[in-house]
C-alpha cells in the first residue's frame, strides 16, 4: 500500500471530489461512517464518549462520528474549544446537524476517567508548533489516565517529518483514514499512536495509483502477490542451497538460530561455517542442516566450493577477529556473486573496512540495527535525516538496507522505502536479528530477489513474533519461539 504525504491526501481528497462525482460534506460523512462503524464493533456501550472536536474537518469528523453514534445509542458528549465562525464549513454544517441532546462539555477539567476521549482536534492539516488553546488542551489530555482514540491521527503530529519537538496527543488508538501516515511509522513520534487501524475511505483508486510515492507500507495482500509457488515435481536442489558463516567461540546461539530460521523458509539446503568447538548446539538442535567447520574459534578460512551454494548470509555471532575480517574480504574475492546477506559484526567489519566496502556486490542485503546503521551511514538528528542518509547509502552500494526496529524500513537502491506492518516490542531481544537474517538468506536461496525476499522476510519475520507474542506473551517471549512460528 502507497503511502501518499499529508499534501498528496488533500489531492487525493480533491480528486476524488471532483471525479466521483461527491460532495466534501459526503466524502466527510463517508469517512465518518467507517469511524463509527469501527466503533461500534470494537467499543462497548457501556463507556461514555467525549469528542474533542477542532475548527478543522478533523473537527467535522468528530461531530458527524458523535452524532451517527448518539443515533446507535452512545453516550455520547462534545467539547468545542472555538467559536462557530472559526470553524471551516464541513465542520459548521456537522455542528448544525448535532443533535441537541448531545451534552456540550464546557470545561474539559471536569470531566470522568470513565469517558472514552475520541480526538478530533487536528488531522493532517497541521502546520508548526502547536498553538493556544490546542496546546493546552493537548497537555491536558496528556495527562489524564482517560484511553484516547484519536481520528486520522494523533492530534499534533505532522503527517511525515518534523516531530521532534511537537506536543501530540497519546492516544491508545489511531483510526487512521486511507493510509496509514509516514510520521505513524517512524520513532520520532510513532509512540504517540497506539494501535494503528486503518480505515479505507474510497478515495480515487486511479489517482493513487497514478501519484508517485518512495514510501509503501507491506499488506498481507502484497506479500500474498510475491510469493513463490512450490512446485509438486521438484527436489531439493531445486529450491537453493543457502550458506550461512556464523557464530564464534560462546556465540554458538547466534548461528543455531539463524540455521534454525533458514530451515523454516521453504530452501532446499542448509549449511552452516562454524568454528569446529562451537558445532554442538547446531548438531543437536538442527540436524536438518549440514555444516562447514572451522579450525579456529571465529571465522578464519573460506568455506569449500563457494559455487554450489545460491545464497550467503554472513555475521551473526561472528566476532570481530582482524582474521575474520581478513576471510570475509577473501570470501567476497572468491564468491560467485551470490546473493548475500551482511548481518552484526560483519556490518561493523564493512562499516571500519575501506576495501570491504569496494568490494561487495550489488544488490546484497544489510540488516543493521540504528547502533549498526549509524557506523555505516553516520549520525542523525531526525528521522528526515536518517532516512536521506540510508536512502543515499544504499543508492552508492546499490543495495538493499533493512533498517531493523519497530516498522522496519527496507530501503531499495532506487530509494523505494518499505515500512513492516508486524511485529512487537517482544521481538527487541537478544537473537531476533539472527532469525531474520537466517530466513532471508534461506529465501534468496529458495529463489526469492533480494528486495522480496527482504520484505517478505522481515514481514513473516514479524508475524512470526506476533504469534509468539499471542502463546508467550510479549515480555516472556523470545527470539527462539519466532522460529517456531515461521
Ligand atoms: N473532504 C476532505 O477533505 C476530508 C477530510 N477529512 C478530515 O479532514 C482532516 C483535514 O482537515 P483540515 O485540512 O481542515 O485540517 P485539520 O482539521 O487538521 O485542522 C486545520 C485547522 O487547524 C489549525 N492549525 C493548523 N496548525 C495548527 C497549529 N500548529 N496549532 C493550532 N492550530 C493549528 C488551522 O488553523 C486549521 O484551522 C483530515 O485529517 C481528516 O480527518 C476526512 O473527513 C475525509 C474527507
Ligand atoms: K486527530
């Protein structure tokens, strides 16, 4: 799914008007249907409802929401912070059509922890630092424990860049119109946004396919469109052999999980380079998966017969050995331009390493974590930034970066960035960066390219977390029970 910019919706909102033929009074009441549809499937009755309602058409949302609800039998109240003349005419229609029952709240100091707070005081046409008397009404909001559902999105927020230092409201959950926005997706101000749902509205399908945008979000319905059958007369060899060169004295862990992860996806075989004291674990965990051992503790000498294998995925648990650099620069020599996969500590040896750099492939996959990214892309001090940054660095390597974290991006050398829709904070723990980088090696040798098999790797690899997530929970959970559910 595109993700169009905060302009390129109001465009689209437009477009649509104009093309439909509806009226922006309809397309408002449109959207408000679906928000109080959703409501009415997810919230009970039983909880009261206070529109905070802004002089926008975030505002007109939030009164037409009240009023639909008010008709299906919510408790529903609204506050108004502004005067009729300040509001804009969709939203001065809706408050003429709100009927009078609904009790208008004057201050919103009094009101009960029960209430269920729906904000509405500001969507996509925010512009700068918030001003009186939202910015009050905001920090106010902040601090009351009430669970807040914000409309489009949380009040305050920008829709893509600039929220460093922006007050937004914290809501519990986001109804999000459309598309989810660049700004949800991102750590500067993601927090702010709870649970992100996304309500389609029926925009124009021909005018966002028509309009260009670098940034996607994954669906379940894409990740259904890349993926590879399997045939009913094939055999091992047809499915890839992938390589992974991994782990190093008392990190046996790193390379037991990403062989585990690479057996989950679907390739034919697997090997394993190990140092010869650490093959235990793989042995007695994995006997599915062949191994390739090393003489030293850490990676010292290049794997046999590079050319049998399809795929490389190299770092995990690896150490950081002058000789383990010194092998990963005769690897690349000597590799058949494989697809690889640069993972951990040989992220860190590309990242000190001049002629490591010169000498990979293109079209490779990088999984760094922020600490990795920014040894090889340099410090940032906003989101813009750091996007610019790794945008810049996979167009000189032209290779895929996956930046991993809540919403991992994969950034393609053309500057397509896609943002993951899975995934939990139960997944920021020891070893989840090795399963992924297991399983993506295992679907470049399965057959995948490099940009499916990172989106679809680091997509399953979520939805492999959540569903860990949902057996362990989100605090006990670890990065093995991810492999279980791949
Ligand atoms: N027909 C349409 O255009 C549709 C619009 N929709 C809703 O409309 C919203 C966008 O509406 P608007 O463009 O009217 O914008 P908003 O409702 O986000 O608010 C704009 C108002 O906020 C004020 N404002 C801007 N920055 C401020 C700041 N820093 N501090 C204090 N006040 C500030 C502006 O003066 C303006 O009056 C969407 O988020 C969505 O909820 C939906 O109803 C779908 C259809
Ligand atoms: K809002």
């Amino acid at each position: 799914m595109k993700i169009l910019t905060g302009t390129q919706i109001k465009e689209a909102d437009r477009y649509t008007i104009e093309h439909e033929p509806i009226s922006s009074i309809d397309l408002m009441e449109r959207a408000s249907n679906t928000i109080a549809e959703w409501i009415c499937n997810n919230i009970s009755k039983a909880s009261p409802l206070l529109f905070l309602i802004g002089k926008g058409n975030n505002g007109g949302d939030g009164l037409a929401v009240a009023r639909i609800l008010f008709h299906a039998g919510y408790d529903c109240s609204v506050y108004l912070p502004f005067e009729k003349e300040q509001l804009t005419s969709e939203c001065a229609v809706n408050l003429e059509r709100l009927p009078s029952y609904i009790e208008r709240v004057t201050d919103i100091k009094r009101i009960s922890n029960k209430h269920i707070l729906i904000d509405s005081l500001l969507g996509t046409g925010v512009k700068g630092t918030l001003k009186e008397p939202l910015l009050s009404i905001i920090k106010k909001v902040n601090s009351l424990s009430n669970e807040v559902i914000s409309i489009d999105l949380p009040s305050g927020m920008m829709s893509e860049f600039g929220n460093t230092d922006q007050t937004v409201i914290k809501a519990d959950i986001t109804l999000t119109l459309e598309f989810p926005k660049l700004a949800m997706l991102l750590p500067e101000a993601g927090e702010y946004c709870g649970e992100i749902i996304t309500l389609p509205i029926g925009l124009n399908r021909e005018y966002i396919e028509h309009t260009p945008s670098l940034y996607h979000y994954i669906t379940l319905d894409y990740i259904q469109s890349i993926r590879l059958k399997r045939e009913k007369f094939s055999h091992k060899g047809t499915y890839g052999h992938a390589l992974l060169i991994c782990g190093s004295k008392g990190m046996a862990g790193a390379a037991t999980l990403a062989t585990g992860a690479a057996l989950r996806s679907g390739c034919g075989l697997v090997t394993t380079h190990i140092p010869y004291n650490e093959r235990f674990a793989i042995q007695a965990n994995y006997p599915s998966a062949m191994m390739s051992l090393d003489d030293e503790d850490y990676f010292s000498s290049v794997p046999k017969d590079l050319s049998k294998y399809s795929a490389i995925g190299i770092g995990c648990g690896l150490g950081q050995e002058h000789q383990t650099g010194e092998a990963f620069k005769e690897l690349l020599a000597a590799s058949y331009k494989q697809p690889f996969v640069i993972d951990a500590d040989a992220l860190n040896i590309l990242a000190d390493n001049y002629h490591i750099k010169q000498r990979i492939p293109e079209n490779i996959i990088l999984t760094p974590h922020p600490g990795e990214l920014k040894r090889l892309v340099g410090e940032w001090h906003n989101e813009e930034e750091k996007i610019n940054l790794v945008k810049r660095y996979a167009a000189d390597i032209k290779s895929i970066i996956i930046v991993k974290g809540a919403h991992t991006m994969i950034c393609l050398p053309d500057g397509n960035c896609y943002f993951n829709s899975t995934g939990n904070s139960g997944m920021a723990k020891g070893g989840s960066g090795d399963v992924l980088t297991g399983y993506i090696t295992g679907l470049l040798a399965r057959g995948y390219s490099s940009a499916h098999a990172a989106i679809l790797g680091v997509y399953v690899h979520g939805l492999a977390g959540d569903k860990a997530a949902a057996r362990w929970g989100i605090e006990s959970m670890n990065s093995k029970d991810i492999i279980d559910f791949l």
